[in-house]
C-alpha cells in the first residue's frame, strides 16, 4: 500500500505553485481591467458582447468600403482603358 503522506518539501513546492498561480491570475486581470477600460474609452463598449457586436459592424463597414472602392477602380479603368 502506498504512502498517502506527502513530505515538507514538496508541500513547499506546492505552496510556491499556487503562490505563482496566484500572480499569473492577478496579472491577468489586471491586464483584462486596462483592456475593457481601453474598449470602453475607444469604442464606448463596456461588455464583450457589446464589442463583438462593435466589431461585427466595423467589418460590415469595411467590407461595403472595400466594395465601393472597387467598384470605383473598375470605373475609372474602364474609364481610361487601365487592364487590372
């Protein structure tokens, strides 16, 4: 039958992992707090959902620019006799 006692020393080791564990998370939430505050000061977006939805309006922005701007090359080649 196996030994269920865990030693000093790797008591210690778990004691450092999470003292890690712990650091990672607070930096990680601290680097989320200054994302969604830079959300919220650049897009006015003050949830994920809400910026999904931001960013899915900017692609359809940019997708409708892109095609206007093609639409307008291929005038201005037809215009000029300019091959694509």
């Amino acid at each position: 039958m196996k030994n269920q006692q865990i030693g000093e020393e790797e008591l210690l080791d778990l004691k450092k992992k999470i003292e890690k564990a712990k650091i990672s998370v607070s930096e990680l939430k601290g680097q989320q707090k200054s994302l969604m505050n830079q959300l919220k000061t650049e897009y006015g977006c003050t949830t994920i959902e809400q910026a999904e939805k931001k960013l899915a309006s900017i692609d359809k922005e940019i997708a409708g620019l892109d095609k206007e701007i093609n639409d307008k090359i291929e005038v201005i080649s037809k215009k000029y006799n300019f091959e694509e």
